[in-house]
C-alpha cells in the first residue's frame, strides 16, 4: 500500500528506530534528488514555482511532469487553508515518486531508483492564523526557478490579440491537434457505420459521441495556439458532418431533444478549443445554446467538394421535367451549414413539404455519397412570394395621406407617401378589383426609345414593375392598379370598424376609430378617380430553364416616378441608407458570391441577407426550376408574403447610391431564410426582346 508523508508506520516501529529512519530518509532524500536531476536532463519537463503548469521551451514532454504538480501547487493534500502547510522538499520528492510509480509512465531505471524512498517524508504541522509558517522551497523547485518559463502564448482574433495561458502540462504541437482530430474522426466514423448496420442504438452511439468529445486534447481547457482550418482539414469536416448528421436527421424526435441539446454544447465548445469559434461570435447568456443555421457560400469558400457540387446542380437543373415529378415547392438548395460561417461545412438541404420517414431514410442511402459534405431535409417549400391577405400584418407606418389631420394618429399596416402624386418604390400594391392578392411596388423602367418614331408614343413614360402573379389574373387583361394595396386598405378598415364596436357610441376612442375608417374610404375613392397605372405586359413562364415572372404597368403622366425609397428612412435600421443613399442609381450586372443586400417589401420591410454562388433548383408549376437566390443574415428572416415584386438592392462600394441587383419572386415558404430573385440583367433582356425596346432604370435623356 501507498503511504502519504510516512504517516502510516507504526509509532513503536518509529521510536526504535528514530535515529536510523532520520539517517535513511536523508540519504534516501540526496539519492532522489539526484536520480530525478539526472532524469530531467533528459525526458523530464522542468517546471517554474510562478508557472507551474507551462512546459519549458528547451525540455522533452512527458508524463512523468505530472507528478511533481500536486506538491508544488497545494499547501496539504488536505487543505488549502492557511492552516496547514507542505512538509518541503521530502515531502515533494516521496510524493511525486509515488505518483510516478503508479502512473506506470517512467522508464524502469528510473522506476527502480524511486521505489526505496515512496514513504520518506516529514509529518503535517499545524499552524495558527497568527503565525503562518512560510512553506519550505524544496530543492527540485529550486532547479526549476533556474529554467525560464515558457512565455504565455498570444493568438490573434478578430477582436484583437488575446493572452490564452495553457493549462496542460506539455507542449502541444500542431502533429498532437491533428493526430487528435483524426483520432476522433475515427472514432465516430465508427459508431456512423455501427448505426447505419443498425448494431447500435441512436441514444447510446451519442452518449459515445459525447465522451469522444469530451476525450478531445483534455489537457487543453480553452484554446490551442494554433488556427485550424475546416478548408485544409478533411478530418475536421468529416466530424462536422457526423455531427450535423447527428442533430439534423438522427436527433430531429422530441425524444432526444436533451441528447441533441448535450451533443450541441459539447461541439460548440470543441470548436471554441479549436479556436474556430471567437468571443465575438456569440454573447452567451447562461445556458442559452447556441444552434445551428445556415449561410451563403460566398466567394471565398474553397472547401474542395464545392466544384463537383455545382456541377451537380447545374445538370440537374438542365434535367427533362417530363422524367422528374416531386412535390409541389420541394427544392434542393447548396449552403453552409454550422454554428458560425467559418466553422460551417457544404450542405444540401431538401425541402419538402410534406416530410415522410421515407425521406430521412434517403439521407441514409445519400450519406457516403460525398466524405465532407452534409445532407439534411426538412419541411420547407417554395412559393410565391404574394399575399393572400387573412389578417392584417404587425408592422405599422406614419399615415400622411393626402387627407386631412385627425386628432388621434393612427399607423396603417403599408407606407404611405408624403405627397400621394409622388410614389416611390417599395410600397404596397394590387389591382382595383383584388380582394386577396397584393405585392410590392419593385420600381420603375423607363424606355429609351431614341429617335425612332416608330416607338414615340413610349417616349417619356413610366413604367411600374413587379411580380406577374400579383397582378396578372384571367379574369382581366390589363388591370388596373391600386398604390397603395387595395387589399391592405379594406382588410385594414374592418379591423378598425370592428374594433369601434367595442366602445360606446358616443365615447372619443369610437370616434376616432370610425373618422380613421373614413379617411381609409376618402383614399379609396381618391385612388378610383386618380388611377396609378394599368397592366400592359406581363408572363410567369419558364425561359431556357429560368422562371420569367414580371409584369410591367404603364403609370399615369401625372404621377411622377423616381427610383427612390421615400421617406421611411427614420424607420429603417440601417443609419447610412440616408440621402443619396435612398436613391437607386446602377444596375449590378455582375453578382457576386456573398454580395451584401437588403429588400424593403410591403410585408416584412427592410430585411438583409447575402448572396448565394450556388442556384436552388425547385419544383413548382409542373417543372423543374432554378434560381438564384439570397441567404438571410444575420436574421433568420428574408421574405414573407406580399413581398413579391420587391427590389433586392445594395450599398455602392465607389459611391453613395444603392445598386439594383434583381427582384425578388419567390421564398421558402416554412422557414423564410431565403428568397428567390430573377437578376435586373434577366429583366432587361426579356423586356428587349419581347418589347424591341431598350430600358434602364433612370429616364430617357433628350438630345
């Protein structure tokens, strides 16, 4: 048996032979001495009393290190109070001898000259608060205060430079990061291949995960000094994919929400150790998790499969629909999926709207069919990015209408223009007769028609554009439309006839109810007499694989027409879209991956997100489609419906001014992070060739 500090010899044993016992532990005392110096000089990591716990620059790693830790770093294996204090230096030796005996870890030379002296040491004293005793400085702390310490290493992040001092007890290499890592992708490459075989259950493969994780370098408490990438490394984006897997498709039953929630935590804080996870990213508050989400793949993602992926995609699109049929809104749209963009690893997501078991087992099938990249489905789908109205929305804005001021102010559920002559773009809109359907007001097309009088009768007009299916309908042609929406202002009126029925007749919070409800009526009868414009052309049609959905409205001469986002810019969170800012002044051509933008539609308003390099391929109308779209960020929310026809734009990066980059048509319809778009190029081009007319976005120039 293992003795602490001699304590254990029996008392006459000891009082026999006192004087022979002091002479052997001195003795033994000088041979350790010397039979741990000699082994330092080789193996043995020399370690400062002030840094105890860094490893010397200029000594090899080993476990023995670790016996000579307790001693130096505690007062009493007892206490830690000021009431006891160590016996010194023999008691430092005997006990990281005996340590190092039964960790098994020291060479057999060194094994053998420590196995005489285990229970050589002095016995406890006690001590007063009044009279501490200064703890003795033992002869190998001594050697040890002669090494320099290992300075506290610094590793740049996004926030700065950051001080992160090591609690391990050796130094970690870059050979130990990454023989780790592919230790533990092995490990749970294992259990994946155990559960697809159906040898283990779900709930004991993650209680494996979880310890594999927590196995992970566990010298290491918070960083490593080194930055790992998940581009270069293809066993850190395997373990990604293992543990995506995990929580979208395996772990999706409430049964295994907790599992799911231990799993989540244990990989955050392995990406933390990893350093792929900063400060900056998150602002944790207690025992909120962070979780999962999706993000653009930009054009500074490298990740290798990403070529091949594309590929993929791209000649699906081309596919003969006559061969394919699925789901009505069901797409495939390629993302990052993670915790953070730089943590986060290529993903295919199926969207469906009506999700089956059958459907997760196909992710099973696909699962090896690429090494590093994450296959999930959820219940999503596409659709049209129009109003159906039901209930009025939650937003509100200022009404200046052209009627006259009421005592109290109330905010209708659409914008509404300071001067009701001078529209700008992204209000509400929907034909006169509409009782459902409305959209947004994209912009304006002006016609460069030149000298060509065959085409004079277009000069100096103007030209409204939004979405087809918001105002295209069999039953008319050529419709007339209402700015601001129709729909939204009678929906809006019963909800305010309604809500008046609640007060007394002659109580003041009726009468205000019911003078709102007649100034709603005024606008309506003022908008009938003062037509904003007429549908003349219009298609929601599949062009060379390509959704063609827009509608062109010829806006009356007495409305005047300028690309501009009005007078909300007080409520828009974003404070530089301020004077020329508000102006749309270039058309962006050339999109590109991870580009900036935002939207301002009827529904949602203001919402920003980036673009996506990679198309979304969906069924809808019978065909199969693509299109490209946007990712939302940093909200999870993009568009909703009634956002139809609303202009996606972005901040110039040469001037002030906004860049019109496409029109937004369509979103995912469960989740509502992404929205489709047709580019402004794609527009102008269909507009050309159907009309024989070029168009731009800024009005013909006389001479």
């Amino acid at each position: 048996m293992a003795r602490f500090f001699a304590l254990n010899k029996k008392k006459e044993k000891e009082k026999k032979e006192k004087e022979k016992d002091n002479t052997e532990s001195a003795d033994a005392e000088e041979n350790v001495i010397e039979s741990s110096s000699s082994y330092l000089t080789g193996n043995e990591e020399a370690l400062d009393p002030k840094y105890g716990d860094l490893p010397t620059a200029n000594t090899a790693s080993d476990d023995v290190s670790t016996t000579f830790d307790s001693s130096i770093q505690s007062s009493s294996i007892f206490s830690r109070s000021r009431l006891t204090s160590g016996t010194g230096a023999s008691s430092s030796i005997a006990t990281s001898g005996m340590r190092s005996h039964s960790s098994g870890n020291i060479g057999s030379k060194n094994t053998k000259n420590l196995q005489g002296f285990v229970d050589v040491g002095k016995p406890l004293r006690a001590v007063s608060f009044l009279n501490p005793v200064k703890e003795e400085e033992s002869q190998d702390e001594q050697k040890a205060s002669d090494v320099s310490p290992l300075a506290p290493t610094t590793l740049a992040t996004s926030g700065g430079v950051r001080e992160n001092t090591f609690s391990s007890r050796r130094a970690i290499t870059l050979d130990n990061v990454h023989k780790s890592l592919s230790e533990l992708e092995d490990n749970l490459v294992d259990i994946m291949d155990d559960i697809h075989q159906d040898v283990i259950s779900i709930s004991r493969a993650v209680i494996e995960a979880i310890e594999y994780f927590k196995e992970f370098l566990p010298t290491i408490k918070d960083r490593i000094p080194y930055r790992i990438s998940v581009e270069k490394s293809s066993a850190l984006r395997k373990i990604n994919k293992i543990v995506l897997h995990f929580l979208d498709n395996l772990l999706v039953s409430d049964a295994f929400s907790n599992s799911r929630s231990i799993l989540l935590r244990r990989f955050y804080f392995f990406l933390k150790k990893l350093n792929l996870i900063t400060d900056d990213d998150f602002i944790l508050e207690s025992g909120v998790l962070p979780c999962l989400s999706v993000f653009c793949i930009d054009g500074h993602c490298n990740l290798p499969s990403m070529d091949k992926l594309d590929l993929i995609l791209n000649e699906l699109a081309k596919m003969d629909s006559s061969i394919i049929s699925d789901q009505e809104g069901a797409f495939i749209a390629p993302i990052l999926r993670g915790i953070t963009p730089k943590s986060s690893i290529l993903t295919i997501m199926f969207g469906l709207p009506n999700l089956q078991h059958e459907h997760y087992e196909m992710i099973k099938v696909l699962y090896s069919l690429f090494p590093d990249v994450h296959l999930y489905c959820v219940k999503d789908y596409i659709k049209k990015a129009a109003s159906a109205v039901e209930s009025i929305p939650s937003h509100t804005e200022p009404d200046v209408g052209p009627m006259a001021p009421v005592k109290f102010q109330f905010s209708p559920p659409y914008a509404v223009s300071e001067n009701p002559l001078e529209l700008p773009i992204s209000m509400s809109l929907s034909t006169e007769t509409s009782t459902k359907v409305t959209g947004t007001l994209g912009g304006y097309l002006f016609p460069q028609t030149g000298i060509d009088t065959k085409f004079s009768q277009f000069a100096n007009c103007s030209f409204a554009i939004t979405c087809a299916h918001v105002v295209l309908s069999e039953k008319q042609d050529y419709p007339n439309v209402s700015v601001p929406s129709n729909v939204l202002q009678t929906s809006y009126k019963k909800v305010l006839a309604k809500e008046s029925d609640r007060y007394p007749d002659d109580s003041v919070e009726k009468t205000a109810f019911l003078e709102e409800v007649q100034r709603i009526d005024q606008n309506l009868k003022w908008q009938k007499s003062n037509k904003f414009g007429r549908v003349v052309w219009g298609e929601r049609a599949i062009v060379d694989h390509r959704l063609s959905d827009f509608a062109i409205i010829k806006v009356n001469s007495s409305f005047k027409c300028q690309n501009t986002l009005g007078n909300e810019s007080n409520s828009l969170p974003d404070p530089t879209l301020r004077f020329q800012n508000l102006h749309v002044k270039r058309k962006i051509f050339k999109m590109k991956p991870g580009m900036k933008v935002f939207k301002i539609g009827a529904s949602t308003r203001y919402t920003s997100g980036q673009l996506n390099s990679t198309k979304l391929v969906y069924w809808a109308d019978g065909k199969l489609q693509s299109s490209e779209f946007v990712v939302a960020s940093p909200t999870p929310l993009f568009a909703s419906a009634g956002d139809s026809g609303a202009w996606i734009l972005t901040k110039l990066e040469d001037r002030p001014g906004l860049g019109i980059v496409g029109m937004l048509h369509s979103y995912d319809g469960e989740q509502r992070q992404f929205g489709l778009f047709t580019p402004i190029g794609d527009i102008l081009e269909r507009l050309h060739a159907v009309t024989k007319i070029q168009w731009d976005i800024d009005p013909q120039v006389d001479g």
